[in-house]
C-alpha cells in the first residue's frame, strides 16, 4: 500500500511511519510530498492539515494513527506520550526522553533525504520499543 506525507520528515512523521511499517502495513511504501496536491490519488496520507491521520483534539498524528487502528499495545501508548511531546511540547506528558528524541531526528532531517532519515529513526523507534517493552514487563529499567 503507498502512503504520503510531507517531505522533510522528523518525529511525528517518522514515528507515524515506523508505526505503520510495524503494526499496520509491513509492505509500506512512502512517498514524500511538498504539496498536499501531490498525494497520489492511491496514497493514504498522513500527518498533514485536512487529513483523517493528523493532529486531532490535542493529539499528534501517531496517537491518532493508534486510535484509528485500535492499537491497544501500551508500549506503543508509552511511545506516543513521548512522540508528543517531542511534536507538540505542551507538558501534557513526562517523557524525559522527547527533546532529546526531537534534536536527533531533526538534525537527520538536516543531513539525509527522508528515506536516509526514515532508515535511521526506524533503528531508534526499534530501541526504544525494545527499551519501554522490557520497563513495562519487569516494572524496571533494563539494565
């Protein structure tokens, strides 16, 4: 299945895409667009003004993507605390980890097209998975 959204991706935009990737659409293919007007009519977009899977009620696009997909998984729900708060920094949540999550990606954002930076914040939104996955079944940080 093809998905777009816009060009110049960091957090909300690459968590949305590992998210899709891992829990909705294996297969994804990602196109990035610099107009909303070029979304190809078979894409499905994403984390862009006037779309069903964007911001919505206070949420960022990854909370609105677990919601419309009825991902129950609470090490996803641990990541979209920390999604938005590196998106949207409006204290709704204590993720520590958000500006430090948020620099990296933009920096990547700067130094490599969208697929070099989707590449890279797959590894990390992976570590961070693993990371929250093990905190949450043994009540601890893993060590």
């Amino acid at each position: 299945m093809k998905w777009a959204t816009r060009a110049g991706i960091h957090i909300d935009r690459a968590a949305c895409a590992w998210l899709i990737r891992r829990n909705i659409d294996p297969d994804a293919q990602f196109q990035w667009v610099t107009d909303p007007a070029d979304v190809p009519a078979d894409a499905t977009a994403f984390d862009m003004r006037g779309v069903e899977l964007s911001h919505h009620h206070g949420d960022c696009s990854f909370e609105t993507i677990l919601r419309r997909y009825e991902l129950t998984d609470p090490v996803l729900w641990v990541l979209a605390e920390i999604v938005h708060e590196a998106d949207i920094d409006d204290g709704k949540f204590d993720a520590p980890e958000a500006p430090g999550l948020d620099s990296v990606l933009r920096g990547l954002s700067l130094t490599g097209t969208d697929d070099d930076t989707l590449a890279v914040a797959t590894r990390i939104f992976d570590g961070l998975y693993e990371f929250h996955r093990q905190r949450v079944l043994s009540g601890r940080e893993p060590s």
